[in-house]
C-alpha cells in the first residue's frame, strides 16, 4: 500500500495522499455517472435534491440526535454515545451558501462526533439568496456565542465547503475577540473550504476538466447570489483575505481533482506563514464531498479518522478530568 508524503522545506505542512487503486475505479465510476449534471446544482431548486444526496451518507448506529436552538439559531445536535458536558463541536454544513439543512448533514457529522467523541451542534443558518451575506457569517456567530452562554468551555469548529469558509471566518472572528471569549476554540477542521470568493485560483482552470460537479460559471453564480453587491475580498466574505494571527491550530483536507484545491493550498500557506499552526492533507484523485463517501471510499473513512483524531487531541489538550454526559 502506498504511504502518504509530506512535501520538504517550505511545503512541510502539506500532506499527499495517493489514490488507492479501489478508490479509483469506484471515484471512475461516479464521475461518469456525475458528468450529465456537472454544473448544473444551482439556486434553490436544487435544494431537494442536495439535501436527499446528503442524507445517503452511511448512517452510524451510535449517535442520537435532537433538535435545538442555540444563540437564536435552530439546528440539530448530534450526541455521541459518551460525551463531555464542557466541550462542543460547531459544524457549519456545505451548499454554497444557497443550499443545505442541519438535518440532511445529519449523518456525515454523526460521524465526526462519534471519532472525536464530543457533540456538536449544526446550525441552520439562513441561505442565500433569501438571506444574503452577511446573514450566514451572524448566524454562526451567534451559534458560537450560545455555545459559552451554556456553559461550553472548549469549542472545536468544523464545516465543509462553504461551511468551511464559514468556519475559517468564524475563528478570525473570535480571535480577534479573545478578550470577551468565555470559551476556548481549541481548532478549526475543514474539509474542501471555499477561501477566496473572488475565485482568482488558479485550479479553476487547471482542475476544470478534472472537477467532477463544478464549473466556474456555476460556482460564480452561486457566490453572486450569496454577495449580492458586496466585496467578496472582504475578510468576512473570503477569509483567505482575512485575519490570520492568533488562530488556533487549523487542520484543512482536500481533494486533488477539485476545482477548489488552491482555495485550501493558499490559506494554509498564509496561515502558516503567519504563525499558524495549520496542515493540508491532499487526497489525490478525490472529488469534491469525498469524505462522504463512508463505507465506500477508503479514503473517506481515512480522512475523517484523522479530523476524529486532531478534534479529541484538541478538545482534550491541557484539560482535567471530564463530566460525562
């Protein structure tokens, strides 16, 4: 089996995977079955059927779940069978900021819950175009402040796609408030982020054909009907442009055929330039969403095993003993 690879120097914080040989003919075989409807998930008739793809990620049988509202935000809680009363995870669900629910990511944080053995709660913040930036970025805010309201001591925070860009800015917001923080946000988990809304990546070309589900027409149409008339260089909107001193540690994966892979290479080469203690792993021959492939892909269960992993290590660093839930 091959073994993943760290790149030398100055490119020590990125990981390669290889594709495993299974993995290929099945990611093969879902791109040929994806490519009728490459570039065509867009606006909110796409709603129905992106929420019933989500809910076909592999069930656990060791998690619950209960519906909620925190800082003013109804969502869904996801509990592991042993949690910590102290600690949380806040998960920030993908759909390009116009699609998505907390009930339909159900199962794929059930998955990062259960490995890192914390609950976490997912937000259904409002969607574009009803709601249009910035309502998102305020709602999980507020989120993240019902968390300390309720006594929650240690938030990990996790999103994917435009979760994760939700994600990255949620935590330059809060350390950028570290002195009215009443808890702790130990780390930020993403998978496949959106960074850079002004889409200038370059593998938005080079990964064009590569890219199973995105085209760049598409993806600008989607960012449109989230910015309106904003700026999308702003720190709130593309957290690539945003601040980056005094982050927690960031852990970011990413598929290698995808046409957002230097939205990720490029914030983990900012944040750890800036001092950040932030890692890339890069999945080659992956698609965009690969993590929820679980029971299918290798790669997916290996990816999450290591988000499972860096969010305990987190949550648990430099802490004493834990009340059960």
């Amino acid at each position: 089996m091959q073994r993943p690879t760290t790149e030398g120097a100055a490119g020590d914080f990125v990981v390669t995977h290889p594709l495993d040989p299974e993995d290929g003919v099945i990611t093969a075989a879902a791109r040929a079955m994806a490519s009728p409807m490459k570039g065509k998930l867009r606006g909110i008739e796409a709603r129905e059927p992106f929420d019933a793809m989500m809910e076909r990620v592999l069930p656990r049988d060791d998690v619950t779940f209960e519906s909620d509202t925190v800082g003013g935000i109804p969502g869904l809680w996801v509990h592991p069978a042993h949690g910590r009363s102290d600690e949380a995870i806040l998960h920030l669900h993908a759909g390009w900021f116009n699609l998505g629910t907390a009930k339909a990511f159900r199962h794929l944080v059930g998955h990062i819950a259960a490995r890192a053995g914390a609950s976490a709660f997912i937000p259904d913040y409002r969607l574009a175009p009803e709601h249009p930036f910035p309502a998102a970025v305020d709602d999980v805010l507020a989120s993240y402040r019902g968390l300390e309201e309720r006594g929650v001591r240690r938030i990990a925070v996790t999103g994917d796609s435009a979760g994760g860009n939700l994600a990255l800015v949620l935590a330059a917001r809060v350390s950028g408030d570290a002195v009215s923080a009443k808890a702790a946000l130990v780390g930020v988990a993403a998978l496949s982020p959106v960074t850079d809304l002004t889409l200038s990546g370059e593998t938005y070309v080079t990964r064009a054909d590569a890219d199973p589900y995105f085209t760049l027409p598409q993806v600008a149409e989607l960012v449109r009907s989230y910015l309106g008339s904003a700026d999308p260089q702003l720190p709130l909107a593309s957290p690539l442009h945003g601040q980056f001193s005094g982050l927690p540690p960031v852990r970011i994966h990413v598929g290698d055929d995808e046409v957002l892979l230097d939205d990720s290479r490029s914030y983990v080469e900012r944040a750890v330039a800036a001092g950040t203690d932030a890692r890339l792993d890069v999945w080659m021959g992956m698609p965009h969403g690969f993590a929820g492939s679980i029971g299918s892909l290798k790669a997916s269960s290996q990816a999450l095993d290591a988000i499972g992993m860096f969010l305990t290590e987190q949550l648990l660093a430099g802490t004493g003993p834990h009340t059960a839930r």
